[in-house]
C-alpha cells in the first residue's frame, strides 16, 4: 500500500515500538491503523481542541481580568479532566505570586498569594518552561501538602502563561497556570504538553481582546470629551475650566484609571509655570506659581533629555512617567509626601506644545504601579490636553470679554464729562478736572489694552499699594454706575491705610477689585444703599474691604467660598487671588455684605 502523506519514518517508529512490547505487526496493518486514527480519532481530538480555544477566544472582554481568567481555568480543567486549575500573577513589587483566578472556586483554601522564590509558581516565571509534578506529595518545592492530600490533588502541570498590562498593578507581567489532576505518579505525555503550553499563549489573546476593546472605549471617551466642551461652549455663560475639568474627568476616571490631574501653562519669562485647573479641584492649588528649576517641571518643559527608561522613571519627549515616586529624583521631598499621603504610585507628565515650544503640560496621578502607557492612552492624554489647552484659551477671552465692561463704560463716562467740559468753554477754569479726565481715559484704554495682551502674555509682577489700586479702581466704578444708571448708590470712603505694598500683576489686581465693585453695585437693593471702601493691615496681610448695603444669604456664602458661583466675576477674581498667593473673606451681617481681599504684604527693607 502506497504511504501517501504518511511519513515512513512515523511507520517506523511505530514498528518499533510495538515490537518493544511484544507485538509483531504489519507495516501495512501500522499504516491503516495510522489512517483510521487520523482519519476518525484525531479529528474528534482536533475538534474538542479547536472548541476548546474557541471558547477561550470568545470570552466577554467586558468581564473583568479577574473573571476572564477564571473563565480560561475553566475551559482548561473541562478540556483536560483536571481535578483543579489556577492562575497566578506575579508581583514583582512585593515578591509574590498572587491568585488571580481558579477552578473551580477554592474559597478560604485558596491562598490569595504564595511566595516568588523556592515555589514552582516563582521557577517557572524566571525559566518560562513548564513544569512537570508527577507526584506532589514528594516535591520538595511544592509546600502545602497537607492541602493538596485533602483536596485529593496528586499531580500537577505549571504552564507559564505572559498576560499584556492590566488591573493587578497596571504592568506587562508574567504568570504560571497550574493544571492539577487527580491521577498520582502521573506520567504527562508530550502531547498533553504542548496542548497546555498552547492555552496558556490564548490567555494572551483573550487579554488583548479585553484591550482592543478598551481602545475603542479610548475612542468613545474622546468624543465625550469634544462633546461635552462644545455642549459647554454652547452656554451663554461661556468656559469656566473648572467646570470643564468637573464634566470630562469622571468619564476618564474608569478609561485610565487615574486619581487626579492638573493642567500647568509656563508662563511668558518660561522661568515659571502656574496651576491653571485641576481635578479634584480641592487638592490643587489653582494659581500656584512654581519655578522652572524643580527637576521634573525642568524635565517636562525644557526637554533636555536624557532620554530612555531609568529604574524609576521613563522619560521621553512624549511624556514622562514617574514609576516610582518615593524613590524617583524628579520630585522634591515636599512632593514625594504629598503623594505617599494620597497613595499616589505612578505619576504621570505629558507636555503640550505650541510652535515646538512646551507651553503647556498636564499631570496625571494613578494610585495603581503603573510600569507603562501604550501610545494609543498617550495620544488620548495628549488630546485630552490639546482640548483643555483650547478651552483654557476660550475661558480667558470670555474673562477678558467679561473685564472689558466696567473700564469700557468708564471710559465712556468720562469721554462724555470731558466732552461736556470742552463744550462748555471753560478750559481755562476746569484745566485740571480737563487733564484729570484725560488721565483716567488714558489710562483705561490702555488697561483695555493690556487685557486684550493678556491672551499672549500677562506683564511683570511689580510692587504696588493696594490703597492706591482700591482708591483709583473706586472712581472708575464711580463713573460706571453713574453710566449704568444705578440709582441711589452712595459712595463712600473709610479708612484707608497707606502705604499696603503687594508683589504682583497690576493687572490682576485691578480685575479683582473692579469685579467685586461691580458686583458689589449691582447687589444693592434697588431702594438704594451705600457701597464703602476700607484697607488695612492685618498682621503680614494687606486687606481691601468692599462693603454693600444688603445680606447675602449663608448658603450662598458657603458656595462662593468653595468656588460655587454662578457669576464669572467671582469666578476670575477667586482664580486670580489664587495665583497672587492670596485669599477671599465674605462676611454678611445687619443688612450689608463684606468682601474682603487678603494678600501677602511686601516687607520693606530696613
């Protein structure tokens, strides 16, 4: 009979090894006995193979790891008639291996970690070679025998298994399936082997099934984030960041398992760099000022490199991954303890440029170890930030839109006083009300000016009085009820103290004090009332009071306090004493309400 595919030297071997046992038999007789195994056996085995890894293959994606990998020991002990099977994952971080699915469930006599060395489990993690226990009563490495006797487990196959990064500390990792079977002195066949060796490499497909899947969700999760900043552009009352942070965030959260985050700009002398939002926004200080010079702010910004993976952080120009934060020399110690008390294990750093140039940067913190991203969660990051970049610049110019109005109506005040006067031909009498009126004019406009430059670069801190700021930014708000027509406000003057120097951006101040004015105007009852200034010293703080006939409600006071109001003014002016380094008080009693603004006195030398 003519061999056809059937190899001679397989014919052979079987020749050979019934004549071993005593058989004497045909190689005709071998070849069709060979024949009907491929032909009937080896299909029904192929069969149950192939529905085996079917199966696996198709587990749900959206189960957790944890339920897939349950769901993989199942189909294997089905598969192989196996007493038990277990999987387990190693951390690196502490040393062991972790169970992290079994079948079927052992409850209380499984234990939830074993340890790394001198354990099969750990052996062939470091060799990646399977494992063979024929007899587990008599192996010196397996430890728990008493277990395994009253489980009647006698024998074992520990397969090495290689699962791509997910929930268990977030890092690509390596594992072990373990196949126990009742049968003691087991003798394992090649075949059954190279079968298990072949499961173990699907529990990889299974998990990138899982991550394939996560990426659409990634996909998903950025059309939430381009919608959800156009259904807020779509509000009359423009972009607050806060906000935006407080509608994006959470969709993010289960996406890519991050705990806070925060956008950082760099500002104009690229020497500092401000926190201008952060989620949760009680954690950060929005406004805060830092120098370039701390190691990771210089590392994210300048991108001087060196480039690569290092033992406790990666660094590339894409981004910056913290992977050990206790140990990394990127953070000062200030930092470092801030991050142990949130429990905060990975950090991570994205930088987003302009024009080549790192204007910008976002922060994420993960409390999971995370080892790496993928660039697909990179270049979500990184859209993510391009989006908040956009909507900062949007939250700025409806800021600006807003500051606009009170020197705008002003100007337009005192433009038509000093029309008046020269209408009147009285130049000669009212000359100096004439260059009084000009100077104000003059200097609105450019303060008009300089907040339209804001978009593009905010000046240079100066050293200023903050008597002389409120005094000044009283009379233009003056003018600007009087243009509004507000009646029956009363302006008046108390106590002011002199000289109360302050380190800052004039122009910050300014929009401060004309945003509480304004609101302060707009507050008082329409009866009328009296709006009063006031300043003083308290201790190492300089204190500016505006003060308006009518109370304000204690809820409301609390909201506005926690950063919770509705107007865009206080919403700009809680942003910027952020950034000055100061802070509001807001005090409502016997009919009339208080603002207070509190700053940093400048001590003068000598």
């Amino acid at each position: 009979m003519e061999l056809s595919r059937i190899d001679q030297e397989l014919v052979e071997t079987v020749l050979a090894r019934l004549k071993a046992r005593g058989m004497e038999i045909s190689s005709n007789d071998v070849v069709h006995v060979v024949e009907l195994v491929g032909e009937e056996i080896l299909y029904h085995f192929t069969d149950h193979l192939i529905s085996q890894i079917e199966a696996i293959l198709e587990i749900d994606p959206s189960l957790s790891e944890k339920e897939i990998l349950q769901a993989v020991a199942s189909h294997v002990a089905d598969y192989f008639r196996a007493k038990a099977v277990t999987i387990r994952i190693y951390n690196p971080e502490r040393g062991e291996m972790i169970s992290f699915g079994d079948y079927p469930n052992m409850g209380e006599d499984r234990e939830k970690a074993i340890p790394f060395e001198d354990t099969i489990a750990g052996e062939v993690v470091k060799t990646t070679r399977t494992y063979l226990v024929s007899n587990l009563l008599k192996e010196e490495k397996y430890k728990d025998k008493e277990k395994v006797e009253r489980l009647g487990l006698h024998s074992m196959m520990a397969v090495s298994i290689s699962i791509p990064r997910f929930s268990l500390k977030d890092v690509d990792t390596q594992g072990v399936m373990q196949i126990y079977f009742e049968t003691e002195d087991k003798m394992f066949t090649p075949l059954e082997i190279k079968t298990a060796e072949v499961f173990s490499r699907r529990v990889s497909y299974v998990i990138a099934r899982k991550r394939i899947a996560g990426l659409e969700k990634l996909n998903v999760t950025k059309d939430r984030i381009v919608e959800k900043i156009f259904l807020k552009l779509g509000k009359r009352e423009g972009v607050k960041m806060k906000e935006v942070f407080d509608l994006i965030i959470p969709e993010l959260l289960d996406t890519v398992r991050i705990q806070r985050c925060a956008l950082f700009s760099v500002l104009e002398d690229r020497q500092h760099v401000v926190v201008e939002a952060g989620y949760p926004e009680v954690q950060h200080g929005i406004g805060t000022v830092f120098s370039v010079d701390v190691p990771y702010i210089r590392a994210v910004v300048r991108q001087m490199g060196p480039f690569g993976e290092f033992e406790h952080e990666k660094i590339y120009p894409t981004y910056i991954l913290i992977t050990n934060p206790q140990e990394s020399g990127l953070l000062p110690p200030d930092l470092k303890g801030f991050l142990k008390t949130q429990q905060i294990n990975s950090v991570l750093y994205i930088p987003l440029k302009v024009n080549e140039a790192v204007n910008y940067f976002m922060v994420f913190d993960a409390q999971a170890q995370v080892k790496r991203f993928t660039d697909d969660e990179i270049e979500v990051f990184t859209f993510f930030g391009k989006e908040l970049m956009k909507g900062l610049r949007l939250e700025k110019m409806d800021d600006i839109l807003h500051d606009f109005k009170n020197p705008a109506i002003a100007v337009a005040g005192f433009s038509k006083r000093l029309q008046k006067l020269l209408e009147g031909g009285m130049m000669g009498v009212n000359k100096r009300k004439v260059d009084q009126t000009l100077g104000i004019i003059l200097k609105e406009t450019s303060r008009i000016q300089e907040l339209a430059l804001t978009l593009y670069g905010t000046g240079k801190e100066e050293l200023v009085d903050l008597t002389d700021k409120l005094k000044e930014r009283f009379v233009v708000n003056d003018q600007a009820v009087k243009e509004l027509k507000l009646e029956n406000i009363r302006q008046r003057e108390g106590e002011l103290q002199s000289p109360l120097r302050i380190r800052c951006f004039p122009l910050h101040i300014e929009r401060v004090l004309d945003n509480l004015l304004n609101n302060a105007s707009h507050a008082i009852p329409e009866r009328g009332g009296e709006l009063t200034i006031r300043s003083t010293r308290r201790e190492s703080w300089a204190v500016a009071e505006i003060t308006n006939s009518g109370q304000m409600p204690e809820g409301d006071i609390d909201r506005l306090l926690r950063g919770e109001s509705k107007g865009r003014g206080l919403h700009i002016t809680t942003r910027l004493l952020k950034r000055m380094g100061g802070k509001m008080e807001v005090e409502s009693r016997q009919g009339t309400t208080t603002f207070r603004v509190i700053l940093p006195l400048v001590q003068e030398e000598g």
